[in-house]
C-alpha cells in the first residue's frame, strides 16, 4: 500500500510542478491569473466508519484554483490599451459566434473600424447617444468610424431638443446710455456705430457643414431695463430684430421673447427685408433658407444673460452645428464611455465598454488566449457599465499585468521539488523492506 501512496504524492508533486511551471511561463502575459493546486487526502474507509487507525492512502488534487486578484497596472501610452482596476471582465465576441470574457485589453482597430483583440474577437458594449447616455441594455460590436469623415450638422438640428441652437452667455453693461432709434425695419439699416457697441460673433453652419458667420448684436432702448437682440450676416449693414430682453431689478431676465433666426442665401434685395438675414452669397446656405433659436438667460442650460454695473462681456457662446471631420484620436473614461474627436473639434460619444461578472468566478472555464467563458457552475453574467454596482473602473493607456508572484512561485517550485523527492523515497524505502523480506531464508 505505501507504494500507492508515494506514487499519489508523486502525482500530485508533478501535477503542482506543471502549474507553477505555467505560472512563470505567463509571468509576464497581459491579464493572466495565476493558479494553484488544492490538495485533498483520502482514506480508505468511509466517513463515519469505526475506529481511529485509518492511516490514508495518499493524496489527491481537489482541485487546480485560479486566483482572481488584481495585477499591477503599467502605463503603455496606446489609446486602445485598457485595464480594469477592480472587479469585472470584457466581454469578446469570438470569431466563431461564442462569447467570452477576459481581462487582456489589448485592444485594437481592424479594417472594418470594430474594436478587437488579437484573434479577432469584438469588444463588446453598450450603444449611447451622442452625449454619452445609454439608449440600451443590449450590448453589441463597438466600433469607431474610421473608413469615412463624420457627416456635418446644421445649426439648430441638434437630436437633444433642449440644445439646439444658438446658445450665449453674457452681461450687458447697465450703465450704458440707450440708443434713440431702435432698428426694428429695414429702414433702420445700416447699425450705427452706437448701436454695435455691445457684440459678439460666430460661425453657424448649413447642411453641407459650410461656416456662415453671424453677428450678434444688443441695443440699450429708452425703455428701462430693455435691450433689443438684433442679428446679421454683413456686419450691420443689413439684418433682423429678434425682439426685446427685459431685465428686473436684480438685473435677471424676467422676459425674453425671441423670433428664430433665418438665413437665407444670395444677396441683399433693395429695401432689405426684416426678418431674414441674407448671406450676400447664394450658394451658401446650401438649404437655401434656414432657421434656428437664440438661447438666452436659461439657467437650467447652464447659460444665463444678466444686467450689472460691470463691463459688458461674453461669456460663453455655442452653437450645435459642425462642419464635417475625421476621426484624429479617443478618449476613453473611467465609465468606459468612449469619446471619439474629430478634425472639426467635435466630441462625440461612440459607445460604453460593458464589463460583465460572476457570483462563482471559480466556476468559470479557462480558454485559450487569455478567455474565460461561462459556465453552469460560475452563474448567469452580470453586465454593466464600469463603476457601477460592484464593477470596477477603466483605465485608458495601460494594461493590468500578471499577477503571478515570480519570487513566491519560485519559491514554491523547491517546495514542490522536495515533495517529489520525498515521495520518491518513501517508494525507494518500501522497495527496500520488500527486498529485506525477500531475503528471508
């Protein structure tokens, strides 16, 4: 019986001896987890069974576990790089349909624009719109739109009602002296010199993305607390009253009804028209006539329009119209929301990483290259987005080292080597008493 014994033990010494071996040999592969061999006696008789001279039998591996604890991040400095520091997994598509999980974020761009690993499987996550907010709980290929520039946006055509548009921050002068003529026809054109004292400019752009520039311009009226808004696209010379802007007494907007802007291609007629500011140029609009809001004094944007005893100025002024672009660079956050910029000076969000996790990660079955898939016994994936529930967050630019602990393994492998030399003994020690009983005369 000792001879099964130590042969178990050296089965299970060369059986620990392989997955240190395998530990070292991935000591420096991205992601990997290292593993260790869990060892279980065994008896003989049953559990339960009388008396207390069970001497054993040997050994056996319960089981080789894996260890899922976190790696040292590195800085690569390559934008498709990322780690997960914390909890969770990147959920792949594999070429062949399966899913799997892993932490290597070794990513990168194929021709089709998908982001991949290096066998070709496709990071998964969540679609959002252009700000960043999920619009669905189904993950799916994210991709980034590197085969052709983005298409432009005319001014005012923004998908987020609530930001379309010509938005503008500033306060207005309340010392300023009021102006005599308030230039609400066309007869009131050109603006005096008086009447553009207080200003601002800015590009919009038609639906082919062609930059128009437009001014803005706010009058002082007699009436108290009053400034009317009146917009052109030739410095005055021509133009239209949007309306007035009436301050209280703390010097905050109490009313304010505008008239949209419209720009119309081609020249000036004679007498200029109110209402609609002509370009001078008539292939641009490209729409031929287009029209969109002036935003003022809305705090619950962010933007507000105030009358103070200060200087007048501009503090802010957008507007949600860009001209075509091509994908120059990605930033990914730590939400895993991914924010791709383009030649035009547009951010838009491309998609959210999804991170997936397990109640059993133990139950989880070891694939080639880095993969983990599913199993009955690991439990159903939990997907989100990073930092939420339990799931950690994303790094951009580095990768999550092996967490194998080269000095401990190798330290570990003596150990293993001198429990295979004992073993060994322990057989070569019972071949020795067989053979004293052999020469028995």
């Amino acid at each position: 019986m000792s001879f099964q014994t130590g042969l178990s033990g050296l089965n299970a010494s060369s059986r620990n001896l392989e997955v240190i071996g395998h530990n070292i040999a991935n000591a420096n592969t991205t992601g990997m987890k290292a593993s260790r061999v869990e060892f279980a006696e065994v008896y003989a008789s049953s559990l339960g069974a009388a008396g207390g001279d069970n001497a054993g039998i040997g050994v056996q591996v319960a089981t080789v576990a894996q260890l899922f604890t976190q790696g040292n991040l590195k800085i690569t400095g390559n934008q498709l790089d990322l780690a997960i520091n914390g909890s969770g997994f990147f959920q792949v598509a594999a070429p062949d349909g399966s899913t799997l999980y892993t932490r290597n974020g070794e990513f990168k761009l194929d021709r089709e624009g998908f982001i991949v690993t290096n066998n070709g499987s496709r990071l998964q996550g969540f679609p959002t719109d252009e700000a960043g907010r999920r619009t669905s709980v189904v993950t799916a290929d994210l991709t980034l739109p590197t085969g052709a520039a983005i298409a432009p946006r005319r001014t005012g055509s923004n998908p987020d009602v609530a930001m379309q548009g010509l938005f503008l921050s500033a306060n207005l002068d309340a010392r300023a002296a009021p102006q005599v003529v308030s230039p609400a026809t066309s007869a009131s054109f050109p603006l005096s010199e008086g009447q553009k004292t207080f200003g601002t400019a800015a590009n919009v752009f038609d639906s082919q993305g062609n930059p128009i520039p437009l001014q803005m311009y706010f009058v002082r009226l007699p009436a108290a607390n009053t400034w009317q808004v009146i917009a052109s696209a030739d410095n005055g010379v021509s133009g239209m009253s949007l309306g007035n802007v009436v301050f209280d007494a703390a010097g905050q907007v109490s009313s304010a009804a505008l008239a949209p802007i419209s720009v119309t291609a081609g020249p000036v007629p004679t007498p200029a028209p109110t209402g609609t500011l002509h370009t001078g140029n008539a292939s641009f609009p490209s729409d031929g006539t287009f029209s969109f809001g002036l935003r003022l004094g809305d705090p619950t944007a962010g933007f507000t329009l105030t009358q103070y005893g200060s200087k007048f100025g501009v503090f802010d002024l957008r507007q949600d119209g860009y001209s075509s672009g091509e994908l120059t660079s990605i930033d990914i956050g730590e939400n895993g929301v991914i924010l791709a910029r383009y030649s035009n000076g547009v951010s838009i969000a491309e998609g959210q990483v999804a991170l997936g996790n397990f109640r059993n990660l133990q139950g989880l079955q070891p694939i080639n290259g880095g993969y983990w898939s599913e199993t009955i016994a690991s439990g159903a994936v939990v997907l989100g987005g990073p930092l939420e529930g339990r799931l950690g967050l994303v790094r951009q630019s580095s990768l999550e080292e092996s967490n194998v602990d080269l000095t401990q393994e190798l330290v570990n492998m003596i150990v293993a080597q001198r429990s295979y030399q004992a073993n060994a003994q322990t057989i070569r020690t019972q071949d020795q008493m067989m053979q004293t009983l052999v020469n028995l005369r």
